[in-house]
C-alpha cells in the first residue's frame, strides 16, 4: 500500500531531526550546538474507509483525515 492520499494524494515528506545540546543564550548560557541530524519522514494520516461514488458503488479506498474532515468523500 502507498501512503498516498487517493482523493488529495497528500504523500509523505522529507524533513530533519535536529539534536541541540547546551542552554540558550537568552537564558544565560553559551548558545545551543548542533550535536546531530538525521533524516526523517512526516507522514500523512491515511485510513482506509469505504466510500460510496456518484454511481452509488462502494469500494474502499486510503484516505486522509483531512478529507474525511472536511466532507470530500461520502461514507458507505
């Protein structure tokens, strides 16, 4: 299964997991140092609902909560 949205193809994306160490100048310290990053993926909150479509046919279909929120599918 991909994890793409089927009505919005709302897909995983890429950012970073940055790890500081130290305390914040702002705070009285020496600033904040990089000490690591690593890649990582945000990915979408997909479900897998049946849906009804115009014709009056139910399949199911992976698709994100944002689209169920805001009323793009009908619900078998």
């Amino acid at each position: 299964m991909s994890r793409v949205c089927e009505i919005c193809g709302k897909h995983p994306a890429a950012g970073k997991s940055i790890i500081r160490k130290g305390s914040p100048k702002y705070k009285g310290g020496i600033g904040l140092h990089t000490t690591g990053i690593s890649k990582r993926r945000f990915l979408p909150n997909l479900q897998t609902v049946r849906v009804t479509d115009g014709k009056g046919n139910t399949c199911r279909k992976t698709v994100c909560t944002r689209c169920l929120k805001n009323g793009k599918v009908t619900k078998a």
